[in-house]
C-alpha cells in the first residue's frame, strides 16, 4: 500500500495530524489498539492557551521556564505559547466547544500557573471532548484510512531516509497469503505520534499499551533521544490495592482547592511550597511519596469535603462516578499516590517535528522538542499536540514527496509460544523500574537495575539463538527488545545526571548542579552524551 502521510498514532497529536495532511493527500492512520484509546483520550485536565486578557504568552511562557527547572529551550516554548491560542481558535471556528461561564470562556487553574488559562470541555473530560472533535474530523475525510489493532514494527529507512512502515495487525484490511500478519506500508511522510513509556512501570495513569515502542523504534533506526531520564510521576492517582493501573484525579481538582492531607489530617504541602498543593507537580509527587514513608501507608488522603458539593458534582461529574464506582465520595476524602503519567524526553526533533531520519516527523509525547524541560507544566501537553502537529505537516509540505522507494520484503514471524515469556518479562520490567528508577533514586539502585535489565537480555538472547542465522525476527522477542531497550534509555541518562532536577530526583544527589544544566542524549552505537541548552543543537 503507498499513502502520501503515514500517522502512527491515535492521540490528539495524531489524528490532528491526520486532520491537516487529508488537506494536502491520502492518509492512513495506524494505532495499537483502538482509535479512542489514549493518554489523549482520558486527558482530564485540559489544554493550556492565553485567552483572557488578564493573561499574557509572557506569563504562560514564564510558568513553563520555571516548571522546567532550567531545561527548557525558549525557542520551542516561544512558539507554544503564541502559537496556541491561534490553534484554539482554530478548532473553536471548526465548532469545538470548550466550557464557558456567564458566555466566556470557563478558565481553570493548575500547578505551577499563576493564571487560569486552562480550558475544559465536559468538566474533566477534555480529553475526550476534544479527541472526539478532532475524530469525527478525521472520519468525514474519505482520503483518511484507519486501521486499528496494527502495531508498528519497524520504520523503513534507507541512507538516512524513511520510505514508510512495517507493522503488525489483526486487521483483515492489512492481511494477505504472502505475508501473513505483517504489512508493509509506503509513504511519502511518516508521522511517528505513538506516545510516551509511562506503563513500563507497575504503577501507572497510562493505558497499558503505552510501552514506548516507538521511541525504541525510532532509536533502533538511528534517532537522537533525548532527556529520557525525566519521567513525570502524577501526583494523585486515585489508590486501589488491586490494581496497577491508577485512575487519574485531576491537577484541576487541586486547582479548585482540595487539600492533601496526612495520616493525622494536616496539611503537609503547606509548609513545603509557596503554592502548597499547587506546587509543580515533580515537587508534590515527591512530597507525597516521603508523607507516605513517615505515615507507613500507600497513600495520602485528598480532601474535598470543605468545597461546595454542587461545584464537584457539575465540575468533575466523570472523576465524582469512577470515585462512586470505586467505593469513595469525591465531595468528602479519597486515598491517592503517585502514578507513572509522562514521559518528558522522547525522540529529538526540530521545531518543525523533524527527526534525524528524512521524511519521519515526530509530535506529541514522543517528541522530544525541549518545551517541557526537566518538568512538564500541567496541560501544556495538549496545546503541544496541536501548535507541533500544525507545524510539521506545514514543513511535509515544503520537504515534497519521495521520487522512488526502494522494495522493503516481510522480515517477520511469530511463535505463539513466545508469548508467556513476553508477558512474564513485561511484568518484570515494570517491577524494576518502580523500584530502581521510580520516584526517588538513587547511584546503587540504578546500576543495579541496568544489571538486572541486562540479565533479562542475555535470556532473550537465548530464546532467539534456537532460531538460527538467517531467520526472520520473532514477534515477541523484538517486543521483549524494545522493552528492555526502553527501560535503559531511561535508567542510563539517570545514572549519568548526578544532581536532582524536575522529575529526576536522586537521594546520593538532592540538589541540582549547573554542571548537569544540559540535555542527555542517546544514539546508537554511541556513548551517551549531553547537548547544551538555547543551543544550534535543535537547529536541523
């Protein structure tokens, strides 16, 4: 098959992406999973833009230096925060439909804003809200082409240059007798918006398929990562025993001044930050975890019970039902801990979400494009998606298509037989990683972590040498790969960073060093290195 964009991804960045290449050519959009399912789609709190007129992109762009703790390039967060309120009202023109409040728009405010700039859409659904806009978009273009269940495998690359995709799918649109489940798709643009890495670790926000597959993707075809060490760890996800994945309680609801509360009932963010519960969020996760320690329990409480009841139930109506679902009342005191949410770094990328690799672009939380720092500021996820997915499809247009592709042939197989040794090592993974590079870390735990890593690698080393020479890849070996891969793309980069700075947060190391203000950056086949901030380094 040969479409002029591929889009890896069914995020916001994605299908907004999709959106605007249907305006230029033949789209197919490829996703894992489902298309509405994504950190995009459960997004609760809402997207960040100046709209008021007592706010000021100087301001927002202000909020955004301080979060990110001195990492942050002003170039890119120059672009975000003046760019952003023309893409909003972009989508407002399309008839998307945030909020209002006595006819204006209704602005929330989050950690780390001294303004309420964030817009809502369906209370604490945003998320959705704002996704299924850009969906129903997407479906009335007839040029568009979704296929769903079909996992990304390989990009094509050729001397330096993408030609399209390789990948895996249940979907009978991509099935054929010679090749099987494998589908090799061309293309003259390949947009890689496949998300963060979050659920590589036990405890998490994430839809458990967000593995950080594409960054390992993307590293394995010759793609600089960068910053992958800052992993941004939700404050309040809402605590239940049996289960790993962590709903979401919204930044917004602290934002409406709910208190975080400990064992004895007292208020322990007051004391620790000006901004008490509003303090960034790498500050409150981390306080949280140590009142955790002191209180000998997995949890805080978060209190909502001296807020006006009517405010909860029309302002955060679905939060308030999957508390009731859960047992809790959301207008009295709910258990909350930490949880895995972003991934900071990602794949390095221009200000046009241009990669290393000619005609592969990358948006969204895969992207690393030096805007969010050490330390991503609540809600400036969402209006990323949509200024970086605008840009790049402009610049697609500029680069032009590809004259000739070379032929790309199947390359893979699968043993079924793989898969419990697959699901065995994802579980083992994720256990390392919250207990070696979760939180709060440390010299000792980290090595010992990328020791275990590289003892899970020599035994798939072991299952792939029944194989022999010259056989295709397994499908659950590369998958154990790019697993592992991702969890020393992010352990390495924190060994190396001896100091604290925004999600990175060392106990040998508690304060930060001007020596170690420098992204990390990781390449294939070479040593890990450093990249000076407000550099030509983003300049390619």
């Amino acid at each position: 098959m040969k479409f002029d964009y591929i889009i890896v991804g069914s995020g916001l960045a994605g299908l907004y992406a999709a959106w605007k290449a249907s305006l230029k050519g033949s789209v197919a959009v490829i996703t894992k999973s489902l298309v509405r399912e994504s950190n995009s789609y459960n997004a609760q709190g809402g997207i960040a833009a100046v709209t008021s007129d007592d706010d000021a992109p100087e301001i927002h762009k202000s909020d955004t230096l301080i979060a990110g703790r001195g990492l942050c390039e002003e170039r890119s967060v120059d672009i975000l925060v003046n760019e952003g309120p023309a893409r909003i009202r972009e989508i407002i023109a399309n008839n998307m439909r945030f909020d209002t409040e006595n006819g204006s728009l209704a602005l929330g405010l989050e950690g780390g804003h001294h303004k309420r700039r964030i817009l809502h859409a369906g209370g604490d659904s945003t998320g959705r809200w704002i996704t299924e806009f850009v969906i129903s978009k997407v479906e009335s273009q007839e040029n568009i082409t979704i296929f769903e269940n079909t996992s990304l495998l390989d990009l094509l690359v050729d001397n330096g240059v993408c030609y399209g995709v390789r990948c895996w799918s249940e979907n009978p649109a991509l099935l054929s007798e010679d090749t099987g489940n494998e589908a090799i798709i061309y293309a003259n643009h390949v947009f890689l918006t496949s998300g963060g890495a979050s659920a590589i670790y036990s405890r998490t926000t994430n839809p458990l398929s967000t593995i950080g597959d594409g960054l390992a993707i993307a590293y394995k075809a010759g793609c600089r990562i960068m910053d992958m060490e800052f992993i941004q760890f939700h404050p309040s996800g809402l605590y239940r025993k049996e289960s790993s994945q962590a709903f979401l309680i919204s930044e917004a609801v602290r934002g409406e001044r709910a208190h975080l509360l400990d064992k004895g009932g007292r208020r322990f963010m007051v004391p620790i930050h000006e901004l008490a519960e509003l303090a960034p969020r790498d500050i409150v996760a981390r306080s949280i975890f140590k009142q955790m320690q002191i209180d000998g329990r997995p949890f805080v409480i978060l209190s909502l019970k001296h807020l006006d009841r009517e405010m909860i139930l029309k302002r955060f109506p679905a939060i308030y039902a999957k508390c009731k679902e859960c047992g809790y009342d959301l207008t009295q005191e709910i258990p909350v801990a930490p949880a895995a949410h972003y991934s900071v770094g990602g794949v390095l990328s221009n200000d046009s979400g241009r990669t290393d690799i000619k005609h592969l672009y990358v948006c969204g939380e895969v992207a690393a494009t030096g805007i969010m720092g050490a330390n991503r500021l609540a809600s400036n996820s969402l209006i990323e998606c949509l200024v970086f997915a605008n840009r790049a499809i402009e610049d697609s247009v500029k680069e032009g298509d590809i004259a000739n592709a070379p032929t790309f042939e199947p390359h893979y197989q699968c043993d079924e037989n793989n898969a419990n040794m697959y699901a065995k090592l994802k579980s083992r993974v994720s256990e390392i990683m919250n207990q070696y590079a979760g939180i709060i870390r440390s010299d000792e735990g980290l090595k010992e972590g990328l020791q275990q890593i590289a003892q899970l690698e020599c035994e798939v080393d072991n299952i792939e040498a029944k194989y022999g020479d010259g056989a295709r890849c397994e499908y659950y070996i590369e998958a154990a790969r790019r697993l592992l891969c991702v969890a020393r793309l992010i352990m390495s980069p924190a060994l190396m960073r001896k100091e604290s700075r925004g999600g990175h947060y060392r106990e040998d190391y508690p304060c930060s060093d001007e020596a170690f203000a420098v992204h990390s950056v990781q390449r294939s086949g070479e040593e890990i290195g450093t990249a000076p901030v407000n550099s030509n380094y983003f300049n390619f």
